[in-house]
C-alpha cells in the first residue's frame, strides 16, 4: 500500500518529536550528572547540619520536634546508638542502609549518599526514594549519640509542580501534534491537486485547472506544470492539424495518380491525352516527393535541434548562383530582375542558406506579375548582413505575414492547386534563420508586393 506524504509527514514529526525528546533527556541526564549531582548533595548537607542546630537549640521532645521538621518537606531517618531507629516526614521506598554506614556517621563522619548515589537517569537518581540515596550527620540529644539521614521529600515538594509541569507539557505535545496535522494537512493539499491536475494531463485533459497560486515552491512548481499545459495543448493541437494538412497534401495528388492511373489501364487513348495523363502522373509524384523531402528537412531540424555544418563561404556569390538557375523562369514569365551584391564573406551552413535564398526566389517569381520585378541586395554591417528580396507581387497590407511561416500554410486555397507548393517552404527558412540564429521578416510594399528581410551574423 503506498505510504501518503501525509502520512510520512505525520510519522516524521512524531519520530522527530520522540528522538529530540530522549535526546534532550539525555543532555539534562548528563548534566546533572557532571554539574548538579554533587552542588545538590553539598545543600542538603547543609539543609542537615541546621536541622540538627535546630535540634540542639530547642527545649522540646525529641520525637515531637523531629515530625514537625518532618512536617517541612524533609525526610528523615534517625538511628540511635542506643538502637533507635524512625523516620518522620515519609517512609522511604526502601528502608535499607549498610551498618558500617550507620556506625561511620554515629562517629561523627558525614554521609554523601546522594553524591555516591549509582549513576543512573535522572528521573531514577534524582527522585529516587531509597534510604541510601539520603545524606547523614549526626548529633547528641540527652547524652545519646544519633544519625541523622535527610533528603527532601518530592512528592511533598513538587506535587503540584509535578501536576503544573505534566499539564504544561501534555498540553505543548497535544496542541504540537494538532498544529503539525493543520500544517501538514495545508502543505499537502496543493500537492494533492498538483497531482490530480498531472493525472488529467496526463490523459490529454489540457484544460485541467489547477487552483494552486502560491508565492513559495509549490507555487513555482504549479506555474511550471500549467505553462506545461499549455504547451502540451498547443503542441496537440498543432499536431492533429500537422496531421491534417499532411494527409491532404498527400491525398490530393496520390488521388489524382490513382484516376489517371486508371484510365491508362483502360487504353483506348489518343497520344495527346496518353501523354497528357502521363505528365499529370509525373508531376503529381514529383509534388509528393518534395513534400516528404522537405518533412524529412523539418524532422531533422526538430530532433536534432537545428544541428548545421558551419563554414566560411562568400555570400554574394552563392546568390549569384541561385539566381542564375532561375534565369530561364525570370525570362519566361517576363520578370526582370535588379540585383545590388558586395562581396561579403560569412560563417554558416553554406548548403541549408542556399535552400533559403532558393525558395524566397522561388516564392517571389511563382507569387509576381508577369511582366514584374524582383530586387535582390545584400548590406553588409560591422557585426550581420542583410538581404533583401522585393517583388511586385499580390502582397499588400493585407497579407497574413505572420502566418506565412506556419506548416502547410498558403496564403490562398483556392489557388494552391493553380501554384506549385506544399505550404513548407517558409517553415523550413525559418528554421534555417533560427538555426544561424538571424532573423526573417516581411513587409508590405505600396502599391502592391512584398519584401523579404533576412539578418544574418557574420560570424
């Protein structure tokens, strides 16, 4: 059965409690022991000495004098040479003392039974109701020689101290044991609703509440566990819609290769629409296959992080490069294109920066004009470069920019059939911006158009 923190808390107080008890018993038992055995001895010797100074000086009967000093919260045990033998004040648990004792104190001598008294605990030695544990003297009443054998009498003297001390304390542990079962009880229930909370989350129930506000540790742990949450909420939301969107971007074209494929296997097709069906089946297994290249692009960066092969390598010339490739597409779709370069020389990943200047070209050819225009520069500062690629396409202040770099977006669905993209482009230069660390942006260009910022650290 699992053991509550409730519980646990509980036990370890009461152990805590026990073992902090019988340690300071321990150090009172030492203590007295080592400083306070022999100071009490040496006061009752003389508590002894005036009893028998009193003795000496009254008038009165022996017997009669002796219980009235008996009467005071003392114990005595007189014995006489002539074999007389009393107590007064209280009999002693045990009556039972050495004769040699008894002769050695009849001849005078004083009897430290207190201070030879065995070392036991405190409780045991202090209090402790034995003839032996008393202190002796002697003196001379009527010609006769007697010893006289005294200690205090507890039970007189601290009767009701006994009672003020066992109340005093019982009522320290009750009202100890009832304040650690509240504190524990109020430590506790936050973490019994931090638990069920993860139990929820636990269940893909990220809306749990979780009422625990407050200013300590626990509080900083509840912070953590409802920012977790939301994570785990957005994080579930994005995959179904991940999800979603890849299963479209896949249906459609194995869709349209499975009708065509059909109709192949039918026969009785001209040549033109043979090969008509035929590019259909090529493009749209050529649409399929970028789309899960570029997946596999963006499952690399999220496993490993953004992991790049970093080098030195001259900027302007790979732009040079990339824009070269698109040279046939600018002069097919009439686009001119106007291309302000410096050389600059930065480190990165020479491979992944060429995919991005790739697709932002890519992106501002398919989306422009025709005829149109497309300025590309490159700015150099003392610490990042800036590039730039403006066209004179459908932008305008009405352009979701802050959306273009989600997974499978588009910026119009009913033309993504019409436009060649799987909507994963963009996601993929931001994670080549993040990954150098640099920073992507778009604006709005008047009248119409769009212009891609893109920042880079030179090093």
């Amino acid at each position: 059965m699992m053991k509550t923190l409730y519980s646990k808390f509980v036990w370890m107080t009461l152990l805590i409690m026990i073992a902090s008890g019988t340690l300071g018993f321990m150090v009172v038992n030492t203590y007295y022991h080592h400083n306070l055995k022999e100071k009490n001895d040496e006061k009752n010797v003389l508590v002894a000495r005036s009893i028998v100074e009193s003795i000496n000086m009254s008038n009165s009967e022996l017997d009669p004098l002796l219980h009235s000093l008996g009467n005071t919260g003392y114990q005595l045990y007189v014995v006489g040479e002539n074999g007389f033998k009393r107590a007064y004040g209280g009999e002693f648990r045990v009556q039972k003392i050495d004769q040699t004792i008894v002769e050695s104190v009849l001849s005078g001598e004083t009897y430290h039974g207190m201070r030879e008294f065995p070392k036991e605990t405190f409780i045991t030695g202090y209090f402790s109701n034995e003839l032996t544990n008393t202190v002796g003297v002697s003196f001379t009443y009527g010609g006769e020689n007697y010893a006289l054998f005294q200690r205090p009498n507890i039970k007189f003297l601290f009767n009701e101290i006994h009672l003020l001390l066992g109340g005093l304390v019982a009522i320290m542990i009750i009202l100890s044991v009832i304040a650690m079962l509240v504190v524990a009880k109020i430590m506790v229930v936050p973490l019994t609703k931090l638990t069920i909370a993860t139990n929820k989350i636990a269940n893909e129930d990220f809306q749990a509440e979780l009422p625990v506000y407050q200013r300590d540790e626990i509080g900083q742990l509840a912070d953590s566990v409802r920012n977790m949450a939301k994570q785990l909420d957005a994080t579930d939301r994005y995959k179904k819609e991940f999800i979603s969107r890849v299963s479209h971007d896949f249906q459609t074209p194995l869709l349209n290769i499975q009708g065509y494929a059909h109709l192949l296997k039918e026969g009785d097709l001209n040549p033109i629409d043979h090969l008509k069906y035929v590019t259909i089946i090529q493009q749209e297994s050529k649409r399929l296959s970028n789309v899960m290249k570029q997946l596999l692009v963006l499952t690399s960066f999220d496993q490993a992080h953004s992991r790049t092969k970093k080098e030195f390598f001259s900027l302007d010339i790979q732009l040079k490069q990339v824009i070269q490739k698109f040279r046939w597409l600018l002069d097919e779709k009439e686009i001119s294109i106007n291309i302000k370069l410096r050389p600059v020389i930065i480190y990165g990943d020479s491979e992944m920066l060429e995919y991005v200047w790739e697709n932002i070209i890519s992106n501002a050819i398919k989306y422009n004009h025709s005829p149109g225009e497309i300025h590309i520069a490159l700015e150099e500062r003392e610490e990042f470069v800036t590039v730039t690629v403006q066209d004179t396409g459908s932008g305008s202040k009405h352009t979701k920019y802050n959306q273009w770099t989600e997974r499978f977006y588009r910026e119009d669905e009913a033309r993504s059939t019409q436009i060649e993209g799987s909507g994963l482009g963009l996601a993929i230069v931001q994670e080549v911006i993040q990954s150098h660390e640099g920073i992507l942006s778009f604006e709005s260009v008047v009248p119409h158009g769009t212009k891609v910022i893109i920042q880079l650290n030179k090093l």
